[in-house]
C-alpha cells in the first residue's frame, strides 16, 4: 500500500472511531497521562462497568498535589498511571494544561463525581460501602442515603485510626465487611497519596468493585465542612475557600508553588 493509500486508511480509522466515541486524545503532563474525556464518557463508562464488573476499577483524581507527589513517590505515579479512569480535580490542572497547550477535557471533582455515583447506587438499588474518614462519619453517610435510598444497600466503616500504619485486625474486618457485602461501589476517605497505595495493595480484595480515593469528600458531604459556593467553584477558587475555613492546609498549598514550577519548566523543556 502506497502513502497516499495509508493515509486514507488511517483517516477512514479515524472517522470510525470518533463516531463510535472511542478515539480519545491522549495527552501528558508530568509524566502522567491524561485522557481528553467528557463527564458524560466518564459516567458511560462507570455504567458499563457496573453492568458487567470485571476484575478491579480504579478511579483516581489529578490536583496539582497529587501530581506533584507523583514526582517524588513512584509507586503513587504508578497507581494513578494505572487507574481506570483519571479525573480532573483540581482547577490547577486545568491551568497547567493551558500553559502546556493541550487539550484534557472536562473538570469534573471527586465531590461531584462521588455525588453522581451515589445517586446512580440509589436509583439501580446497588451495594455501597464508605471506609475512612473521621470517627463515626462513614456510618452517618451510610445512614443518610439509606434513609435517601432505602431501597439501595450502604455501609460505613471507620476500619483504620492510623492508615500510615495500618493493622492487619483493622484491614482482616474491612475484608470480612467486602466480601459479605460484595459492593459495586466502595469509597475511600484516608487522603492521598495513602488512600491510593492501600487500595492498590489491596485490590484483589477488591475484586468486581469500582474503587475510589475521596480523600475530604466524606467532610463534605457529611456537613462536617462546608463546601464553597457554587459561583466559587466555577471561577477556580475553591482551593481559596477551603484554605480559609481550614487554615491549617496552608502547607499543603505550597506544593501548588512547586506544581506550578514544574509545569513551566515541562514548557521550557518542550520548546
């Protein structure tokens, strides 16, 4: 086949798989990939899965913290290079993509996916289990939506006080709980990058479950802290927000300082 003959194949392929919806631009930044999907894909795909679950689903969600942990832990780089489905989290990402000049698709929140998820277990009468999070927290999550969804089965587990040293009774109950319960949708509140390195280590438990790392999403969504504004959350500020009712993340933020580094210096080095 000639040149000219590739070409029209290859465009012919192209056109198939756009109109099918399974070409997807794939980008990069920071080493870690990055699929140009819509939140409309993303839950196509989530159903999909619940329809017929195989094996283990990872969802992980990329802020510029969890990709600047990436850089320096690469069992974390790895999890989330591996998941399933990488969401964009944090309004910083959308940036670091404009400064890059790349396409990533739509922003779509842990907090707003997870709503979503719930809302879906609700009206298909699905089993979920929450793990983490503050004391007795998981179980008043549990507890609101089944009063919500009372025809849809939820659990809340606190399982582990201590996730950077977990014990292997704590883990052995949280197991017990799985395979009882068998769950489509299991989220978990330990903060990152801990969450996603224990559901890693763990997903053969884990097994026919999507999985998802939530970190704060259980504060949230239990009124434990309040979550900003709407208008806020559209114009990208609501890391501002967060970091004036909770003051003590200060810290954290400063890794935006060195996100924001990074991402120039990946401009610099493809010029």
């Amino acid at each position: 086949m000639n040149k000219k003959g590739l070409k029209n194949k290859n465009l012919k392929l192209k056109k198939y798989l756009i109109k099918n919806n399974l070409f997807m631009t794939v980008k990069k930044i920071l080493g870690i990939t990055i699929f140009k999907q819509s939140k409309k894909d993303i839950l196509e795909k989530i159903k999909k899965y619940i329809e017929k679950p195989q094996s283990f689903f990872h969802i992980v969600s990329l802020n510029p913290e969890n990709l600047v942990i990436a850089q320096e832990n690469q069992n974390f780089k790895k999890v989330i290079e591996t998941a399933q489905i990488k969401i964009i989290d944090g309004v910083g990402v959308v940036i670091a993509s404009r400064i890059l000049n790349i396409g990533i698709g739509e922003r779509f929140s842990g907090v707003d996916l997870m709503k979503e998820l719930l809302d879906l277990a609700g009206k298909r009468r699905l089993r979920v289990l929450f793990i983490g999070g503050k004391p007795k927290l998981a179980e008043k999550l549990a507890d609101c939506y089944s009063k919500k969804y009372p025809k849809a089965k939820f659990l809340g587990v606190e399982g582990i006080k201590d996730i950077k040293n977990p014990l292997k009774k704590e883990e052995k109950e949280i197991f017990s709980i799985v395979t009882d319960l068998k769950p489509h949708f299991v989220f978990v509140a330990f903060g990152s990058p801990f969450q996603e390195l224990w559901i890693e280590r763990h997903k053969k438990n884990f097994d026919g479950c999507l999985v998802m790392g939530v970190g704060g999403a259980f504060d949230f969504l239990g009124g434990v802290v309040p979550r900003a504004p709407v208008f806020i959350q559209k114009i990208g500020l609501e890391w501002l927000f967060r970091l004036i009712v909770q003051p003590w993340r200060w810290r954290r933020q400063l890794r935006l300082i060195r996100f924001l580094y990074l991402v120039i210096k990946e401009k610099i080095s493809n010029i």
